[in-house]
C-alpha cells in the first residue's frame, strides 16, 4: 500500500510541475522536456486531434504563440490512478482565466485528463485530453466519452507494450536459468533434464542414444601457468568448437570446471566415436587463445533400456577416467 501512496504522489507531483509549467508560465522548452516521444491527445475544444508527437509538438507551439501570457488556473477537482505499475492517469477539473488581445476570458469547468508513463526514473506525458463541457458544443462533444476512448487506445498500447516486455524477459530470465553463465551453452540442470527427456523417449519408442564425456587435458595448468581469465577464454572457445562441431540434433552443455558432455539422440556406440573423434581432431589443430595447443579426453557410453540417467553417466566417467589414465588425448567406449 505504501508502495501505491508513493507512486501517486510521484505522478501528483509531475502532474502539478506541468500545469505550472505550461498554464502559469508558459514555457514551451520545459513544457517540451515532460513529453514522451509517443505523446498524442486531444483538444476537443476546437476539435483538434493529434496522433504523432510532430503534430502535438505543433499544436503546443501554436497555443503559447497565441495565447503567451500566464493562465492562472484553479483546480476544482483532482483524481489519481494507477492501472499498471508505471502508468499514472491523473483527471481533473479546472478553471482557467487569461488576458487574450486585452480581453479577460475566463473557462469553467474544463476538464483536463492526462496519462502519464515513467520511463527510467521520470514521468513524461503520453496522452492529454482537454474537454469542454458547454452548450456550443452539443452533440458533438461526446464529453467525457473521447478522452475515455482516447485514453483506452492509449493504455492498451501501453499494456501490449508491456506485455512484450515481460515475455522478452521472462524468455532471458527461463534462457539464464539453463544456461552456463561463462561458455554459453547449456548448463548442468538442463543437461539433467535433457538426459531424462531422452531415456524416457528412448524406452518408449525402443531406440538408442549415445552421451560423450569430454575433458580437457592438463587444465590445472593452464589456470597455473596463464591465470583464470586465459583459462576461462580457453573453456569458451572451447565450448564454441563442441557447439560448432556436431550435429543439429546433438545436447552440448557444461557439465562442470573443464569438463563438458554431449547427448546425442539417435547414435550408437561406432557412431558416437566417430563424432568424438572429430573433435578430437579439430580440438588438436586449434589454437587457444595464449595457450596455443591442448588435447581433451573423451569417454562414451551408450543407453541400455536398463539405464538409468545416473548408470549412464558412471560408464561414460569410467571411460573417461580410463582415458585420462592411459595417458590422455583418448577416446574410450563403455558398453552396457
């Protein structure tokens, strides 16, 4: 509730802050600076419409010109809400009086409506609404039937707006959630949720996939010999090689420090050997950043109908392991 008091106070006083700057002092660059580049509105005491900020920015210059002196203004009535959290519609009822061509001209009951839209740290004006509630109008004023529409056109803009907004967010924010901060690939959880994807499809429509362990060799003493920063450029472009290299169809994540794995769907024990032995290859040409060469071993398990993700990723270590063992730069299967 706090929270609410706060904001509509926020936008009373920007509200307050235009009506002075525009109807007592007249200052057209000030008037200018809490616009937002989308303002549009209505003037329906002449008629005027505006759908552009060209044209509202017209129309602003065009009524200071004309009418330059102040217009002292007393507000009758004031009311603040609030439909979404950086939206402020503030509706008014004013009486306004000036000196136009020596001639004391005085305006009752003018009702002025403005929708407000915070961006960054400031309130800027989106939409304003001045109606006149007399009898010249008649029929056509429609009064307050317009700025209510007008305002409708513009919240829904606003609302889709924000909408978009949110979508693209929770998007980055579900992207990071899944995502190895440093190498930009998958991380672990999704790694885990797309093991268990797969055994499940594996059992149910009787077919095969392979996982393939990779480690990069002797990574102790990159980070000994070059520091972290160097070693953390070397498990990226390492991960862009794992990510450029295999096929569409095939998982890449960071399973953790300087070990990665790969989850390819559809691929038996030969098969998944060749695709390790590819990297390999590539891996041994590249040259890393300050590093120069490297070498990865790699270990390989394929699933049993028996497996579970746990059991699948044990014979794909042990290979590794062995791997390592024998003297690195290896590739070793695990069958089932």
């Amino acid at each position: 509730m706090e929270m609410f008091r706060q904001r509509d106070e926020e936008i009373k006083t920007v509200f307050l802050d235009y009506l002075k700057v525009y109807f007592a002092e007249r200052d057209l660059t000030k008037t200018m600076k809490m616009l937002s580049k989308t303002t549009t509105g209505y003037g329906t005491g002449f008629g005027e419409k505006s759908y552009d900020i060209e044209n509202t920015l017209s129309l602003f210059v065009r009524d200071i010109r004309n009418v330059p002196n102040p217009i002292h203004y007393t507000i009758n009535k004031l009311h603040i809400q609030s439909p979404i959290d950086n939206v402020g519609i503030v509706c008014c009822e004013l009486d306004l009086e000036t000196d136009v061509l020596n001639h004391k001209m005085v305006l009752k009951n003018i009702r002025f409506s403005s929708v407000w839209i915070k961006y960054d740290d400031n309130w800027l004006l989106e939409n304003m609404h001045l109606s006149f509630p007399t009898e010249i109008h008649g029929e056509d004023e429609c009064y307050p039937i317009k700025e209510i529409e007008e305002q409708n056109i513009v919240l829904q803009r606003l609302l889709e707006e924000r909408t978009h907004e949110l979508k693209a967010a929770l998007q980055k924010i579900s992207t990071l959630a899944i995502t190895d901060k440093l190498t930009q690939i998958y991380n672990r959880l999704k790694i885990e949720e797309s093991l268990s994807n797969e055994i499940e499809r594996a059992r149910r429509y009787n077919s095969i996939f392979s996982i393939i362990l990779i480690d990069i060799d002797h990574f102790k003493r990159v980070n000994d010999e070059h520091g972290h920063i160097v070693g953390d450029k070397v498990l990226v472009e390492f991960a862009k090689i794992l990510s450029n290299r295999i096929r569409k169809t095939d998982i890449c994540g960071r399973w953790g420090g300087e070990e990665f794995i790969l989850i390819c769907p559809h691929t038996n024990l030969e098969e998944a050997f060749n695709i390790a032995k590819d990297l390999q290859k590539t891996i041994i040409q590249y040259n890393f950043f300050s590093v120069g060469k490297i070498t990865a071993s790699f270990g390989i398990s394929t699933f049993s109908h028996d497996d579970t993700s746990d059991s699948l990723i044990k014979r794909a270590d042990d290979a590794l392991y062995q791997a390592k063992n024998g003297g690195r730069n290896r590739i070793v299967l695990q069958d089932s």
